[in-house]
C-alpha cells in the first residue's frame, strides 16, 4: 500500500483520535517522521478503555505499527504504558521482541502521563514548543484505540461504528463494554448495576470530564461513563464558574504558586501561569493585561484546580473561561521558537494522590472486558464530534441504511472526517448534529 493509498482509507474508515478533542487522524500521518508515539498512558483514573484494548488487541495494534512505520517511512514507534501494568508490558514485550524499531516505554503513575505533549516528552526526550504541533519536531503521536480502528478498516473493512467505554464508578462490576457511536447514555447504563439509588454521570475522567445528563449518547471520542453518587465532592469542584468564584479568587489567593509549579505545560517551558491570571482577577486588572495571555497555553487538565490549589480555587475554570474569550477575540498563541523542560519543576503528581484527594477510592476498581457489543434500538449519530468542520450528510429522512454505510461525508484535504451509520435501520431524522437512525 502506498502512502497516499494509506491516508485515503483511514479517511474514509472515519478515523478521529479515539480520546480527547478527536483529531482527524488523516491529518496526523505525514511521510518521514522520527517517531511514532503510541498513547497507552491512559492517565485519567478510574478509566481502563486502552488497557482492556491493548490486552485483547495487542497483536492487530503491532501491526498496524509495523505498517505505519514501513508506508510512512518513520524511524521509531515508542509505546507508552505505565509501568504498573506489569503483565501487559511482559506481553507487549513479547509481540514486538522481534521489532528492533518499536520500543515499550514503561510510564510513571503520574497526572498527565497520558496529555500529548508531556507523553511526547516521557518517550523521547523532546520537547514541542509552545504554538506548535508535534510534526514539527517530527513526531506523530496516537492512541492505542485509534491504532485499532485502522486495523479495523485496513484488514477487517470495518470503519469507526463502535466505541470501548469503561462503565465504573458506584457499581456492582465495573465493565469495559462495545457501544455502537450514537447510542445515548441511559441504555447503556443499562447494562451494569449500581449501588446507589440516585447518581451523577461523569463522562469521561475525574479530572477532565464533565457532569452530563442521561440523555447523552456515545461518540468516537467517548472514554468513559462514570457513575457517582450525588453530592460528590468532584461534582462540587466542576459547579459552573461564577461571579462567587471570581469573589473566592480576589479574597483567597495566596499567590503560593503551586498552581503554576504544577502545571505541565509549565514544566514545558511554555510560561504557562495560573497564578498570574488568579493575581490579575484579585487585583481587579483583568482588562488589557498581559497576564491574560498566559491562557492561551492552558491544555485544561484542572491540576492546578484539583489538586494544586489549597484554598479549593479553580484556577484552571478562569484560565479556560479567559482562553475561550481571547480565541473568540481572534488572539493567537504567538509560537515559540524553541522550548526546553523548566528544571526546577520537577515535582510530579501521583494518580493515586488524586483519586484520594477527590475521594474517589472506593471506585478505583479494575473494569473487567465483555466481549459482546450492546445493541441499539436507536442511535442519535453526531455527525462532528471532532475538531474541524462537519460532515456533511448524504441520506434523507426515510431511507434505509446498513451497518458500516457512510453516511455523511467529510473532505480528505480539510480536518474532517466521514460518519459511518453503526446499525441497520431507518433514517428518522437530520438534525445540523446529528442523523437519528431507527434500528430494524
């Protein structure tokens, strides 16, 4: 298969990055690269989606590596996992000991391990400047489940129609289960037991998921379901920012720093400071001020407000809230040219710290993996879910459709990405979000 023959079919397997802000992973694959960076780290706790995939698909996952490594002509794949998965590094060991240009990089269990650019860091070495991608210093980094799905598609012509989310938290057996994309939240809770009568729905991580109703449905980027009782002390920490935050801010702040020595951006040399911005809200100067701009390099992993701030601030709400605005105003991350790793921060934070500290012990279990797909009697199929532009629906209300059909299309020479339909059934309606397919 030739490079152009490689990027065309992830394309059209509608192939996004599996967890964070969904990259279409076409745009991702450029020839010559030093390294390819395989995300295992799966640095959120609670969550098990990439350990339960790398564990039953550690295989098909190599060669899609191997694939990547020849068609792109890249030099080096680095597999990130962390080291307390010791069984799982044996394994991979295994597979790849006849590999002489894939290595397993065993991970500490730290908060972010898995963030890109600290991943980037943990595995080579480099550092990515602030305002720039990581194809600048040569590297590509992705998922271990986005890898998967290209081996779906390339050897098994299945393209993106089903998603691994971890089920957890108040629960009787934590699952890792296959949801076909589009199925809403309330059906697959469904399929596990929980222990409390009244609960909050975390998607995705403790530290960068968000408090959703039942009525959400599973996209390509969707990691996790997380089941908590009401009253949490993490569901008190995510409360909408306010005029009373902003108050606590300019009432509490010590300016101790620990935000900013926390911050792994910081560590980057990114002179990312939240501590500034949380200055600049105290003193009541946060029009014109320079100390704005250290926003725009926030990457909202909430460390600062988590598990840094001991005044219970939430430095990380007023640095996104200020970066949204600056955006909307059209101001720009100015790129660095360089960057080097600021070493007199060198302190780390444990995930296990965390999952203490937002009292979350009692449902750090492992999820056991079900090798069944949940069915689906209607599926609300988002036809965006990614960063970059829509696709763009070619069925109408009314018409059949079959299980991997594509239904809206995207444009290979732009970040977007095609949307397969993930059951057999009846187009019900288009929405400027969403096809509705009615199963058959």
């Amino acid at each position: 298969m030739t490079y152009e023959e490689f990027k065309a079919k992830v394309f059209e397997a509608g192939i996004i990055g599996a967890g964070g802000a969904g990259f279409p992973t076409h745009i991702k694959l450029d020839k010559g690269m030093d390294y390819l960076i395989i995300n295992g780290a799966e640095c959120e706790p609670l969550i098990y989606t990439d350990y339960e995939v790398m564990s039953h698909y550690g295989e098909e996952i190599a060669i899609i590596i191997r694939d990547m490594l020849k068609i792109l002509g890249i030099k080096k794949a680095v597999w990130g996992i962390k080291s307390k998965h010791r069984e799982l590094i044996e394994k991979l060991n295994t597979i790849t000991s006849l590999d002489d240009n894939i290595e397993i990089r065993p991970l500490e269990n730290i908060y972010p391990a898995g963030d890109e650019l600290t991943l980037i860091y943990k595995c080579t070495g480099i550092v990515i400047p602030k305002g720039q991608l990581p194809s600048s210093k040569n590297v590509i980094e992705l998922n271990v489940e986005t890898l998967y799905n290209m081996y779906e598609y390339i050897y098994n012509n299945t393209p993106v129609i089903d998603k691994y989310v971890t089920l957890t938290g108040a629960v009787e057996e934590p699952k890792v289960v296959k949801v076909p994309i589009g199925t809403p939240f309330k059906e697959v809770i469904k399929e596990i037991t929980l222990t409390v009568p009244e609960y909050d729905i975390l998607l995705g991580g403790p530290m960068m998921g968000s408090f959703v109703s039942s009525d959400a449905k599973v996209t390509r980027t969707t990691k996790a379901i997380i089941l908590l009782p009401k009253g949490t002390v993490l569901a008190g920490k995510k409360k909408m920012i306010g005029i009373e935050s902003i108050k606590r801010a300019m009432s509490s702040c010590s300016q101790c720093r620990m935000c900013t020595d926390l911050c792994p951006r910081n560590k980057m040399g990114h002179e990312v400071e939240p501590h500034r911005l949380m200055n600049a809200f105290a003193n009541g100067i946060v029009q014109n001020s320079d100390k704005l701009t250290t926003a725009l390099g926030c990457c909202g992993c909430n460390t600062c407000s988590y598990y840094a701030c001991h005044h219970d601030l939430n430095p990380a709400e007023l640095m996104m809230m200020v970066k949204k605005e600056l955006i909307k105003q059209g101001v720009k991350v100015t790129p660095m040219a360089d960057s080097k790793i600021n070493e007199n921060l060198s302190v780390e934070v444990p995930s296990e710290r965390i999952v203490y500290k937002l009292g979350l012990k009692a449902y750090d279990k492992h999820a056991s993996f079900k090798e069944y797909s949940i069915s689906a009697g209607r599926v609300y199929i988002p036809i965006g879910a990614h960063i970059g532009k829509k696709a763009v629906p070619i069925v109408s209300i009314g018409e059949s459709v079959k299980q991997k059909q594509i239904i809206a299309v995207g444009d290979i020479n732009t970040i977007s990405a095609n949307v397969h339909s993930s059951i057999n059934g009846i187009v019900k309606n288009i929405t400027e979000t969403e096809i509705i397919v009615e199963g058959r």
